[in-house]
C-alpha cells in the first residue's frame, strides 16, 4: 500500500517482482492509498486479513495502529514516510550518507554557499539536511548555509513558491541547492523561472540538485535536473527475500522479528541544472568553463591555451596549483565523468565512446586507469 505513481515505490516493486519470478510466484496486490487516509486503518487491516495476505509493505501514519496486523498473524513493513516506527521492520534508507554524498559533490565543485529545501518533519528530509551541513561546516568552514523548509506534512506535493521565490532571491548566488527528493527539486527549478527575468540563470547562479533520479521527472524539469540514485530495485529484491525467511519461521516468531531494510545510495545522474563551473580566478573558470562544454568534442590543450593570454608554461603552472592536476590529465578526467554519465543513461560503453568522438580502445585504457574497472565491467554494475 504505497503511492504508485512515484518512481520510487515503482523500483521497489520491480525489486519485489523480481525476487518472485526467481522464486515460486507471489500474488501481488496493490492496494489503493485512499484506504488508509481519513483514519480509515481497520479498513486496511480488514482488506489484509479478507485477502489472506501474509504480508503487507505500505506508508503508514504515526497515528496507524500498526500492530494491528500482526495480531492478524499479518507481517507489516513500514515503507518510510514521516517517521519510522519502532515495534515492526521499516524500509529505510541511509539517508546520512546521501546528504554526505550530496554535499561532496557540491564541495568539489568549488561550491561556497548552499541551501537545502525540504520537509521539517519527514524523517528522510531531517537527516538529510543535517548530514549535507555538517559535512560542508566540517571542509568547508567559510561556507554560507541556508534553510527552506515546508511545513505542512500531511501533503508532500504542497509548497508555497512565494516563499520559495523569497527564499531563492535572498541567497548569495552562486548557491548550490540539495532538495530532500527530486519533487521539491522540481519547484525550485519552477520558482527560480519566475526570478529569471531579474537575470538568476540555473545552473550558472543556482544549481538544484535532487534524490532518487526519478528520470520522468528529472527530464520534465527545464533545465533537466540532476539527481542522487539510489539502489531501490535491490531494496525491494531484499525486502522480498527477508519476507521470505519470516515466513518459513513458525507464526510466533516471524512476528517477533524486526529489521529494517535499508535503501543504499549510489552516485549523481549530473545534467543540467547543476552543470555549471565556479572557480574565482577568471581564467581557470573560463578554461572549466570551455572543457565541460566541449567534453564531447576533440578538445585538446592547445585549444585551453588559446583562451587566455597566457603562455602555455605559465597557464600549466597555473593551472596545476589551483587543480592539483594538468590540464590535459583533467580533461582525461571530465571526459572519463561523461562516459560514466553516458553508460548510466543507457548507452552501451562503445556507444558512449562514440559520442564522445573518440576510439573505445582509448577511452577504455583511461577509464580503467580511473576508476580500476572496464566501461563493460562498470556498465555491469549499473544493471545489476
């Protein structure tokens, strides 16, 4: 009992799915949310129990009597959705580390003043806030930080854009913005339009960036918006796996069971609404600025010099001290990023080296130098 037309609740599905067909079949129902609203949880519960379920994976309410179920000899998962509850297993997630995760990112864009837009009350949001400041006080100590934040939890698509539009318009630009969830991603990418007319340019003054690549939603949004994944399908494969176990347990102590399954994050989809370059010295910003928009073409180090009026020696040194890497390693390095960006989007590793304009064999080499695997043992571990 979930919200099926999130993309989130949809991998978990898939991941459940899965686990049946390799195993004797389940029978599956997807019950409608609108059963457990209005404190209408003993209709939840009578439906379980009428339809003989074994178990039942849904977002409950605190309020929820969820030990009603197991009174039924019914298994309850709590899929995370305000709080998570103590007396049955919860799908979880470990949402520390994606605000670690997030943060990172930001940082090692030379990003100096962020934001976080969420939901004061979801557990999911709380922790991730916490966990992307704390990481950015701890490297970064001159960081500016700000706070937005949505009060009204018993709707997670409402919020306010005036106050949003206010929000956005007092922060020092350039800001680097992580939102709760891909949802509220979205309204900041539609009230930032409403600033563009005073010259505020996402990703180039504000750069969104969301969690779950909910990729409908991720390509909806103008610019289209990157986005944290994580490894749900494989949440939901263990979830079934651990419902199998309980019930090959007696009845009196499947029940007595409890552990929380937990949804791992995995790396940042990037598109365009954080693709932007900050770096305080003009010239090295141009020059980022030039290798992220032309990574797909046969840039070359020439082409970086010829930009500024600079000699090559000087503008290497330069460039070294303030990247902690040469020129032409860096460009390696992007190009290497934009394969792996690539192959997460569906391209097939020689596909990608195809767009990138360049022989597999060679970006191949570079790849594995980088990252300590193949482009095809990296797209493996994508479609696991």
């Amino acid at each position: 009992m979930t919200d099926f037309s999130e993309s989130y609740a949809n991998k978990l599905l898939k991941g459940i799915v899965r686990f049946s067909h390799e195993h004797d079949p389940w029978v599956v129902c997807k019950m409608p949310l609108s059963l457990r609203d209005n404190g209408r949880m003993a209709e939840v519960v009578k439906f379980a129990v009428d339809w003989k379920a074994d178990a039942i994976i849904g977002q409950f309410l605190p309020t929820d009597d969820v030990e009603a179920f197991s009174r039924h000899r019914i298994i309850a998962i709590a899929q995370d959705y305000q709080q998570k509850f103590p007396t049955i297993s919860n799908i979880s997630g470990d949402y520390a580390a994606s605000g670690r995760i997030c943060a990172d990112y930001y940082i090692k864009k030379r990003v100096r003043n962020f934001g976080f837009f969420g939901l004061k009350g979801m557990v999911w949001s709380d922790e991730r806030r916490d966990a992307f400041f704390e990481e950015i006080r701890e490297r970064v100590p001159d960081a500016t930080m700000s706070v937005s934040e949505d009060i009204n939890i018993s709707d997670t698509w409402w919020y306010n854009i005036e106050t949003l539009t206010e929000w956005l318009r007092s922060l020092p630009k350039p800001v680097g913005i992580l939102a709760c969830d891909d949802n509220r991603a979205y309204y900041i990418i539609e009230a930032a339009k409403h600033l563009s007319e005073k010259g505020m340019r996402i990703p180039e003054d504000i750069m969104v960036l969301g969690i779950d690549n909910d990729e409908s939603l991720c390509q909806l949004c103008s610019p289209q918006l990157s986005s944290l994944n994580q490894d749900t399908e494989e949440a939901g494969y263990n979830i079934a796996s651990y419902i199998d176990r309980l019930l090959s347990l007696p009845p009196e102590e499947r029940l007595s069971r409890k552990e929380d399954i937990i949804v791992k994050p995995s790396f940042i989809t990037v598109r365009r609404s954080t693709d932007a370059v900050i770096h305080p010295n003009p010239y090295i910003g141009k020059i980022l600025y030039y290798i992220n928009n032309h990574i797909s073409d046969k840039v070359s180090v020439d082409d970086v010099v010829s930009l500024v009026p600079m000699s090559r020696r000087l503008l290497e040194g330069l460039f070294r001290r303030e990247m902690g890497t040469s020129i032409y390693q860096y460009i390696i390095r992007m190009r290497v990023e934009k394969m792996k960006d690539l192959i997460v989007n569906g391209n097939s590793p020689i596909a990608a080296a195809d767009l990138l304009g360049t022989e597999y064999k060679i970006i191949a080499r570079s790849f594995k130098k980088m990252t300590g695997m193949t482009p095809g043992e990296f797209a493996d571990t994508i479609n696991i």
